[in-house]
C-alpha cells in the first residue's frame, strides 16, 4: 500500500472515532455534532446529572468492571493495530476527581502501551519555549494511548484568571491550540476531551474531607484554596476555553462529575465508544507464520 493510500486509511479511522459519538453523549458534547459554541453555557449543565448511572452506586461499579475488561481488550488492540493514537485530556476544578478518573478508568490497561502525563506550574525551560512545546514532546506514538492529567489547557485559564495574558494572548492561545490539535488528528490521532464538571458545594464536601482525614492532609494544597476563591472567574475561564476549542475534530465532552462512580462510567463509555469506532483490526500474520508446525 503507498504512503498517501495508508494516510487516507488512517484518517478515515480518526474522523469515524472523532464524529460520531452516541445520542446520550451527544447531548454533553461541545462542537459540530453536539451542542454548539454560541449556545454553550457550563452553567446550564448539571454536575449532580447522572445520565448514564444504571440505577445506583453499586450497580455503576459492577457497570464500570465489566466495561474495564472491554476497555483493556480494545487497549490491547489497539496497540497491536498499530495505525491510531489517542489522547484523553483530563481537565476540570480542583477535586473534580483526574487522579480517580485516570486510576478507575484507565486502570486496568497494559502500562505497555498506557501512559500519563501530569502538567504541572512549567519550569524555567519550558517557560522559555513557547507553551505547547513541553506538550508536544508527550503525545501518543502510535499504538499508545496517553492521557493528560491537565493540559495545554491550563495555559489559557490560569494565566488568564491570574491576568498574566490580555485577550488578545488569549484568542491567539485558543487558535494555536485549534491548529495544534487539527495537526495531531490529521496524523493518526484522536483526540478526546473531557471537562470534569464539578459544583462548588461538591469540592467544598471533597477538600473538608480531605482536611478532616489525616492519612489525605498530603492531597491538601492550599493553593486549591485561593482558586476556590475565584470559582466564578474559573467557571467563566473554562467556559469560554471549551466554546472556542469545541472543533470537529477535537471536541469536548463535559462530564457531570458530582458522583464519582457516574463520572468514571461515563468517561468509560466515551472511550470504549471511540475505539470501537477505529474498527481497530489485528495485523496479518507473518509470511509463512500459518502455516509453521512446531516440533
């Protein structure tokens, strides 16, 4: 097959996993197929929404293991496939539950082709870069699923909220991050977003817990503090972020995530639905490899 012919191949596998998710995640999705940028309000979603729970805590669990086995097969596959990669960026408020999502989803994979990637304050080298730089370096080979613990992301929401960056800044950070993502998808990679959705008196619930258990006091950080105190301009942060980088081919899916069990259901079904839509395949045998006797 010539090189052109295997691109066009690979790329009709990334626009089917991309488009076309299910009726129940369309309606939480932002970008062509769900809802759209000029209506998007974050406010108008409902964290404390369970629309894919199967009736309770318990049975979301039981949903949640039978789908981890399925999850690790197509894994598998997909490493074996060798013509895709996807990314999962994992954002959302402090205590939306990335660490629990990435541990309960995600799991239960190989580590031979799952990897993940926390973005922390950038150092002094990455500063002197331009912001995707230190991003670039970390997404998926082929084969690989990689899934970011925040993202390229946090580049236009705290600089933003802190005011480090105008608007002007900010717009050129949203078309960049277009750009960079439409590079990825048109090499073989699918990209999927999803904003943890959390309310206000949910993280409140979670960072008391925290303080009030001794053996959590290292998850504490009293900078979770002072963003809580800006809740409203995170809010508005994340909202404008997601309506300006909802594309067709890197949309995002907002994830109710009040319940920590519905929330790791749903971003389970939202990756076991794109790697099915790979139509993800084994590769052929090697010459001579069916008809080999051992003895």
């Amino acid at each position: 097959m010539a090189k052109s012919d295997k691109n066009r191949e690979n790329n009709t596998g990334v626009d089917a996993a991309r488009n076309k998710t299910g009726e129940p995640l369309r309606a939480w999705q932002v970008g062509p197929d769900g809802v759209s940028a000029k209506d998007f309000r974050l406010g108008s979603m409902d964290p404390g929404a369970k629309p894919f729970s199967q009736g309770d805590k318990a049975s979301d669990r039981a949903a949640l293991g039978e789908q981890a086995q399925r999850l690790d097969e197509l894994q598998d596959l997909l490493y074996a496939d060798g013509r895709f990669k996807l990314l999962v960026v994992l954002q959302g408020m402090d205590t939306s539950g990335k660490d629990g999502t990435l541990r309960d989803v995600f799991g239960r994979m190989s580590p031979q082709g799952v990897h993940s990637v926390s973005f922390k304050a950038p150092s002094s080298e990455e500063l002197a870069h331009d912001f995707l730089w230190r991003v670039h370096a970390k997404v998926p080979r082929t084969g690989e699923l990689v899934v970011f613990n925040r993202s390229h992301y946090e580049d236009v929401l705290v600089p933003r909220v802190r005011g480090w960056i105008d608007a002007a800044e900010l717009q050129r950070r949203y078309r960049q991050i277009n750009d960079f993502e439409r590079l990825l998808t048109e090499t073989g990679t699918v990209v999927v977003k999803c904003f943890l959705h959390i309310s206000k008196a949910e993280q409140l619930r979670r960072l008391q817990s925290r303080l009030d258990d001794p053996a959590k006091h290292w998850k504490f950080d009293l900078a979770d503090v002072e963003a809580r105190k800006q809740w409203d301009d995170y809010q508005r942060a994340y909202e404008d972020a997601i309506a300006a980088t909802g594309t067709a081919w890197a949309p995002w899916t907002v994830v109710p995530a009040d319940s920590k069990s519905h929330r790791n259901l749903m971003v389970a079904t939202l990756i076991e639905q794109t790697l099915q839509r790979m139509q993800l395949r084994h590769p052929p045998p090697a010459p001579g490899l069916k008809d080999l006797v051992l003895t």
